[in-house]
C-alpha cells in the first residue's frame, strides 16, 4: 500500500503538563473566549496551531530546522512543507471522582479515532499496525465499562457500590470491568502506573468533559482607580492538566526533506539523518495555545512506542 506524497507517519501523544487554552478568538456564546472544538463539541487542536507553535519553539532552538514546517510568509522561495501535522484529538481528560479525587476517561469514539490515526500511520510504518488493531479491539468493548486493574477498589464508593464522577454522574460497579488491555492503554498513552482510566459510553464522555473543561473569569483592572477597565470583564476556557491528545506528523521523502535542509543547513549534521525524530526531539517540550504569561500551554510530545 502506498499513501502518496508521504512516505513517514509518526504517531505523537500531547500531554497537557498546565492548563491550556488553544483558542478560536472571541465568541458570542456564555464563554467569550472558548477552546478549539471539533464538529461534534470534542476539545481539539488544529494542526496549524500544533504547527505554529513547533515553528515559534524553533526559531528559539534551531532555525535550521523551521524549513522543514515549510517557508515564512515573507520569505521570497516558495516551496511545499516536507512536514504535515494533522489535528490533533482527544484522546483522554481527567475528571473529578468522588473517591480518589480523579480518574481519567475515554470513550469509544474517541479511541476509534485514536485506532484510526495509528492504522493510517501503519501503512508507512508497520510498528503500529498491532497497536491499531489492540485500541480497536478495546474501542469495540460493549456492555461494560472497561478500566485499568484497581479502578473499583480506588474509584468505587463504599457502601454505595457506585464511582461518582463529577459529584453527580454513577457508575455501577456491576457495570465496570477491570481488563488487562486497558493496562495496557494506559501504558501506551503514557498514564503514570499509579493513575486510572475507564472508558465510558460517548453520550456520558461527553458530558463529563464538559464539565471539566475550566471556565475562568478575569478582569483588567484600571491602575488608577484599582477597579474593572471598561470592557475588562471576560471569561474564557482551558483545557485542565493531564488531558491527551493524539496527532499525526508525516513527512514527504527523506530525500525531499534533505533537499530542504540543504538550503537551510550548512555541512553535513549526523542529528538529520531522521529529520522527523530531529524535530521530535528539539520540541519534546512545547508552548500551544494562548495564555503563555500566566503559565498556560505547557505540553509534553512523545512518539507511540
């Protein structure tokens, strides 16, 4: 199989390490300055703000390597990005729970999306061929909530029988089943050992990320007066630490991407042989979205193994 221009497919996990707010500017909704969202209201991050951002960090980190995100708008040659990153999506988002103060959840939409990246992925790298087909299976699990081993000893409420997320929403513990493979999920996406995932139906995902999603107010104050500037009231989202995302970065031909780097790049440098695991590399800590000052944006990359 071939999937032309491409010739490279890496599959990349973003790890919310602050909140984050990658916006779509001002609204007319409840929230003037809401997070990106895809058509069916999933939290997401387009491409060009993944894009964006790795060009920002390398512009402070290696110039040379920006050609390979494609040429800046005032930038006379004119040539087509050896790179592509694909929006990014949701993959799982931490909730409150009522015992164990958080859990992480997932759902079957969002992990056939996840299992769709990586069988696109597979048919120019064939290390994720298995995974695809191992999320799929998890993805098609019904009946049951499928979790991560422990989840209903830390999760469940005593005496209840129930886990309760976000204060209102009951899960049944006849209703959860702790499997091996969701072990493995969480290991694949990166979850520390001590943390726990469930995957719930798309209808109840939805809400409860709804909820979690941070809505903040802030104000500008009027130095003079110590009081709220007119028109310095607004509130917006973020999305809370510990959310994941999945994305893909594919690249045209190492020789298409060696010809862009030899206008860039001076004399021969061993690191860019593999120029997507270069830049894999100089990015594994990146800034996206707004809110940089008060400490938002911070993200954590790191490839599918």
């Amino acid at each position: 199989m071939s999937f032309e221009p491409y010739k490279f497919a890496k599959v990349v996990i973003i790890k919310c390490l602050s909140d984050i707010h990658p916006g779509t500017g001002r609204g007319g909704e409840i929230v003037d300055l809401a997070v990106q969202r895809d058509s069916v209201g999933f939290p997401v991050i387009y491409g060009s703000s993944i894009k964006g951002s790795i060009k920002t960090a390398l512009y402070h980190r290696d110039k040379n390597l920006m050609a390979l995100l494609g040429p800046e708008p005032d930038e006379e040659e004119k040539y087509l990005s050896p790179i592509a990153i694909t929006t990014s999506y949701l993959l799982s988002f931490p909730v409150r729970s009522l015992k164990g103060i958080y859990t992480n959840i997932t759902s079957p939409f969002l992990l056939r999306r996840f299992s769709s990246y990586l069988e696109m992925a597979s048919v120019l790298n064939e290390k994720y061929v298995e995974i695809s087909k191992r999320v799929k299976s998890i993805a098609s699990i019904s009946g049951k909530f499928p979790a991560t081993k422990g989840f209903i000893e830390k999760h469940v409420v005593d005496g209840l029988g129930k886990a309760f997320l976000c204060e209102e929403i009951g899960i049944d513990r006849e209703l959860i089943e702790e499997r091996d493979d969701m072990d493995y999920l969480r290991k694949l996406m990166g979850l520390d050992d001590s943390e726990s995932l469930i995957s719930l139906d798309d209808d109840r995902a939805k809400e409860l990320i709804e909820r979690s999603l941070l809505r903040i107010t802030r104000i500008r104050v009027n130095r003079e007066t110590k009081t709220v500037a007119g028109g310095g009231l607004w509130t917006e989202e973020a999305i809370p630490t510990g959310a994941l995302f999945s994305t893909v970065f594919l690249g045209y031909s190492y020789e298409y991407m060696r010809d862009v780097l030899k206008k860039a790049v001076e004399g021969e440098r061993e690191d860019l042989k593999d120029p997507i695991d270069a830049l894999l590399k100089e990015v594994k800590y990146l800034i996206i979205g707004g809110d940089e000052s008060v400490g938002r944006g911070i993200v954590m990359l790191r490839e599918v193994e």
